[in-house]
C-alpha cells in the first residue's frame, strides 16, 4: 500500500470531525459601545482577526456580523468566510428567543439571528458569563495582581471556584466552578445589587443619589454610566458649588463623562480624586462581597475597561483594604488573590472556549451513543 493510501482515512477523519465540530467559529463580544468579533479555526486555537464595530455605527448585530464576514472575505483571510458556528457574548440577560441589549438599542431574536447568519449552530451567552469562562485560560501575560497584604503578588489557581466583575459601559458579575464535566459558569445580575456604604462618608454620598434614584445598585456607581453620578453625588457631599448647582437643575451627573472625571483626577483635581478614590473603595467592598457569595476562594478578577485606565489612582487606592475588610471573614478574605485583567479580549476567550467544551461533550455524547 502506498504512503498516500495509508493516509487517506486520517485526512478523511481530520475533515470529518473539523466538520463535525462546525469549524470555522464565530465569536464575539458585544457591549453597549463595541462589539468585537474574532475567528477561530481549530478548536483550543487563538482567537484571530480580531475587529471592533461601533454600536451606534451599526443597524443590528447581525449587521455588524456580516460586516465583519464580509470585510475577512474582501481582504482574504480566510479560505471559508462561513462559520458554521457561533458563540456571542452579549452584554444583557439572556432568557427565551428575544433578546434586547441592556445599555444600546439592539434587539434580536436568536432564531432569526442564527438563519440570517448560516449558522449550524448560535450560543449567546451573557457577556460576564464569556468572560468568566476565559478565567481558566488566561495566561500570566494578561493578568496583574492587586496585591494584599497576605497573598501578595499571587496570581489566582484556576480550580474550585473563581468570580469576576468588571466595570465598563455597565457592571458585570460572574463565576465559574470546575465540575466533573469541565467549567460551568454562573451568569447574573449581581450588577444590580444594592450597594452598600461602609463608612460616613460613603453613606452621605449614597443618601445623596438616594434623593435621585429609586433603587441604588451597585451599577448606578460602579460603570461607565455611573461615574458621573458619583462624580456629582461626592462633589455635593464636598460643598461644590458646581454640583449644587447642577443637582438643583435636575441634570444629576450629567455634566461630566467617566473619561473627564479619570483625566480630572489623573491631573489632580480634588473632586474628581476623592471620585476615583471613592469609586475603588466601593468597588473593593463589593467585590469581597462577591467572593464571599460565590465562594471564590481561588480569586477574584476585575474586568471592564475602567480599572485598567486608572493607572496609579487605583495603584494607591484602598480597595484591597476594603475587599478584606468584612469583620469575622477578615481572615477568609485575606488568602483570596484579587487581579486586574490586562486584556480586554478576554471575552472572546471565553466564548471560543464555550464552543470548544460544547464540541468536545457532542463528541463524547456521540462515542457513547455509537458504543450502545
């Protein structure tokens, strides 16, 4: 028999099951700004030709998916320009056919989304949801610790249990355990939490967007979308004249955006300081709540785009000391790692990696079913 007989079967079996598993992939990670979309050709591989779309520059995200499709195929990348599946992270709550994002103007129906797109197969899954399931993939590279005094430069063990939260456009929250059957993760809403104060000072601030708003979670303060209503809120408690005024007008935070507030306090504007530094004390007690709801013994991770942008500001905030500072729990908290996440691809990690783990359960639902 000649050498290219005898590899015959293989190559068929190579395309049986690149077939079988619906490669090439789709992935993507759509916010209330951006959405970023990224292709995968083998299973475990990197996520490739990774490209942004502007919400507001885009009709639909299935708009925004041909787009993408078709930008690869004009440049030629890519020899297939039809994924046969697709794994989307979106930054709402996922239940039933219709979907309407929580912070931009799209909505779909994911059965129409799947048709439009040719797809085998459509996942959506919350966006904090992707993000956690690239928690056990991420690498040294696209992490750096906030370091505490017990744990110190420690990087999480990706076992057990891992939360994540993260800060962007809105506040997202999230974990994922390790299972018998590989990573599961656990989507929420704890963005919508109440938050809570832990000193005066905080509570005079709270009290103050009180008076404004109905219910206080966590994601009116802790996002994009919140800032400025920190911003206003902590400037009011501080005497600013501005900020009485503004309050008075009916305009509560709006007349700054979260990127002046970061700038302001980066060139040492004491309102705009005692923001971010408020900022990251609420958001170290909040995310030691969440480790101790979750469980997180293993780590908690800070995603979103905020955090990362504020640089020596966060450095020298107080949130680890408010992350631990939970009474009894002190000492539990104290041996949790805490890491900022470096990369704001992450997400699209974690959507390949939903894709990879639904694969490799049909295949093995398969092999069962053809051993019966």
């Amino acid at each position: 028999m000649s050498a290219l007989s005898d590899t015959r079967p293989h190559v068929r079996n190579a395309t049986s099951a690149h077939s079988a598993a619906g490669l090439p992939w789709l992935v993507a990670d759509v916010g209330g700004t951006n959405a970023r979309f990224g292709w995968v050709r083998e299973a475990s591989a990197e996520v490739l030709h990774v490209r942004q779309r502007e919400v507001s520059q885009s009709p639909s995200l299935a708009a925004a998916a041909r787009s993408y499709l078709e930008e690869l195929s004009q440049e030629g990348l890519e020899a297939h320009t039809q994924p046969g599946r697709a794994a989307l992270a979106v930054a709402t709550a996922i239940q039933g056919d219709r979907v309407a994002m929580t912070n931009s103007p799209w909505s779909f129906s994911r059965t129409e989304l799947q048709r439009d797109l040719g797809l085998q197969e459509l996942q959506l899954l919350n966006d904090f949801e992707a993000l956690a399931l690239s928690l056990p993939k991420l690498l040294p590279s696209q992490l750096r610790a906030i370091a505490g005094p017990r744990t110190g430069e420690a990087l999480p063990c990706p076992s057990a249990t891992l939360a994540v939260i993260g800060p962007g456009t809105g506040l997202g929250v999230a974990g994922v355990v390790h299972t018998a059957s590989g990573w599961q993760a656990l989507p929420g809403e704890g963005g919508h939490a109440t938050l809570a104060p832990t000193d005066d000072f905080e509570s005079e601030v709270l009290a103050e967007v009180r008076r404004h708003f109905d219910h206080v979670s966590a994601e009116r303060l802790l996002s994009g979308i919140g800032l400025p209503v920190l911003h206003a809120a902590v400037a009011h408690v501080l005497g600013s004249p501005e900020a009485l005024s503004e309050s008075l007008g009916g305009s509560f935070g709006a007349s700054l955006s979260a990127p002046d507030i970061v700038q302001a306090a980066q060139a040492g504007d004491p309102v705009s300081e005692r923001t971010v530094q408020t900022f990251c004390a609420l958001l170290g007690n909040f995310a030691g709540n969440v480790a101790l709801t979750l469980g997180a013994r293993q780590g908690v991770y800070i995603g979103g785009g905020i955090v990362p942008r504020l640089g020596p500001l966060f450095a020298r905030s107080n949130f680890r000391e408010k992350f631990e500072a939970k009474g009894r729990f002190r000492a539990y908290l104290e041996q949790v790692p805490t890491v900022l996440i470096t990369d704001t691809l992450a997400a699209l990690t974690g959507s390949a990696f939903a894709l990879e783990q639904s694969s490799a359960a049909q295949r093995l639902s398969g092999a069962d079913s053809g051993s019966a």
